[in-house]
C-alpha cells in the first residue's frame, strides 16, 4: 500500500473513531485499513493512536500528525488536479468551500452558469462555517473559498474577486415595534460562524449585553427572526425574499449595515479549472476583482 493510501487510512481513522467505519468510508477491508495504520505506525516509529472503549483515538502525536497528514492528501489532491487540469482545464476539477450564506443564496446561480458554460469540469462543494472553509483552505483540501474575510496572519493566499454584502439587523415587525437593542434577544449562529463572531464585536462595541439565544444555522436563525423570537444580525442576501414580503424589518441600529464582502480567496497556485470558475465570477456584474493581493488577508476575522 502507497504512502498515500496509508496517509488517508489513518485520516479516516482519526475521523470516524474505528476501523470498521474507516474501511466503509474508503471501500476497503478492515484488515487492509489496520494494515495500513500498523505500517504508517512503524514509518513514523510513534503511537499514533491508542485504544477508547471500543474504538480508537488519537494519541497527543497522532494528533499533530494528523493535521500534516491533511495538508499533505490535499497538495497531493491538489498537484494532482494541477498537473492533469493544465492539460485542458475545461476537464479539470474544482474543490469549492463557501460558507452556508454564501452557498444558498450566491453559489447556485453561479454554478448553474458555470456548469452551463463548462459542463465536463468536476466541482465539489464543501459548506460550512467561516472557520471550517479557511482550515479547508489552510489545509489544501479545497481550491477556492466564498467566504467574508481570511483570518490573521494566514500566507500565500490571494483574494481573485468581492461582491458586495451588507449585515443588517432584522427582526419581525412586531419585535421592530418595541424594539431596545438592550434587552430583545439576540438570535446567534453555532460557534465558529463569521456573522456571529461580527455580531458579538458589535453588540460589545454598542457596550451591550443582552439576552442570546443560539439557533445553530443561518436558516434557523431566519426562521426563528419571522417567527417573532428576536432580532438577528444577518446578510441581507440572506433575507432578500423574506424584507420583500414584510416578514422582516430592518431595525435602525449603530454602526449598521455592516459592509463586509464575500470575498472569492485562493492559494497563489491553483489548478487551471480554478482561474476558469474565477473568470466566470468576474464575467457577472456582482463580482469585481480584487485591489487587494496577498496582503489584505493581514486583515480582521
């Protein structure tokens, strides 16, 4: 068994906790995935897991391991997808990460045209929080991320296009009514979420704390924001159809609409495939490039 093939079994292990889900994940025997972890143990001359119950964890080594292990499936992913994609990038591969707002309400009309345009290209859509696209992208288990802005002190990346994104606060009318920013409840996105690390920075920048309730997902936030629950800061692409409609209401608020664009981030080097999706970003009226390389990713969260 390559190096590789080694490498991603003991990824599937650290991930899924077993061997057995492991080999179901990869398609393989169990015998073949030990197998593949007792050799990737001795190469490294470390314990790179350690018995949990009846599954397996991995050890303070295994966990360092772990993240060069992911770096390196994905340059060699990536090299791959590079190498065959220069070729003719109309038959390449794109690996995609957006977080959740930017994937239900930008990406569909976006890939429908890209797909329309280039229908033999191969593209993967990874959604998730902000934090969970950039270590995608730290990673190089994905090509290009729709996010808001990098986070601190991460190299060799490029911002190739924006599109403007403004937050705003909304609530259902009758919340708006009596509205105080001190004391409505807040409704919050899971941990780990751009627009809900934004929104603490706000209310501590007002100097307010009040009431906070965690729905988990930007749809639920919205729903719970018509349902009557409270007052969210959302994208206003988010909730387009729902402000048309009268079901929300902008709130007046300090500081508010926050301008804060999606923003189109890569590696320096990526595949082909990738520069064809970025033209195709650039080629709509919502995009523009970028006046700001490498550098500005020194910026906020």
């Amino acid at each position: 068994m390559t190096t590789t093939a080694r490498l991603r079994a003991f990824v599937a292990v650290a991930d899924t906790g077993s061997v057995r889900a492991a080999a179901a994940r990869l398609v393989l025997t169990e015998s073949a995935v030990s197998a593949a972890i007792g050799a990737l143990g001795d190469e490294v001359g470390v314990p790179l897991l350690e018995r949990n119950g009846r599954g397996l964890r991995l050890t303070p080594p295994g966990e360092t391991f772990a993240e060069y292990a992911r770096a390196m499936l994905g340059l060699h992913d990536e090299a791959l997808s590079a190498a065959r994609g220069d070729l003719d990038p109309a038959h390449g591969r794109i690996r995609l990460a957006a977080v959740t707002t930017a994937a239900d309400h930008l990406l569909p009309a976006v890939l429908a045209g890209f797909r329309a345009d280039y229908p033999d290209v191969q593209l993967r859509l990874d959604v998730g929080t902000s934090e969970h696209v950039w270590a995608l992208l730290d990673r190089h288990e994905t090509d290009l991320v729709i996010a808001g802005r990098p986070p601190r002190d991460t190299a060799d990346l490029v911002i190739r296009a924006e599109r403007g994104n403004d937050l705003v606060p909304v609530a259902a009318p009758p919340v708006t009514a009596t509205f105080d920013a001190g004391t409505a409840t807040w409704l919050m996105r899971e941990a780990g979420s751009g627009t809900r690390s934004t929104c603490e920075a706000l209310l501590d920048q007002l100097e307010l704390d009040p009431p906070r309730l965690t729905l988990g997902s930007n749809g639920a936030v919205v729903a719970g924001a018509v349902a009557g629950l409270g007052i969210t800061l959302v994208s206003r692409d988010a909730v387009a159809r729902q402000l048309a409609a009268g079901e929300l209401a902008t709130v007046p608020l300090p500081g508010t609409p926050l301008r804060r664009p999606w923003r189109a981030v890569t590696h320096r080097r990526v595949p082909a495939s990738v520069d064809l999706l970025v033209a195709h970003l650039l080629a709509g009226e919502a995009w523009w490039p970028s006046d700001y390389p490498a550098r500005s990713t020194r910026g906020g969260s």
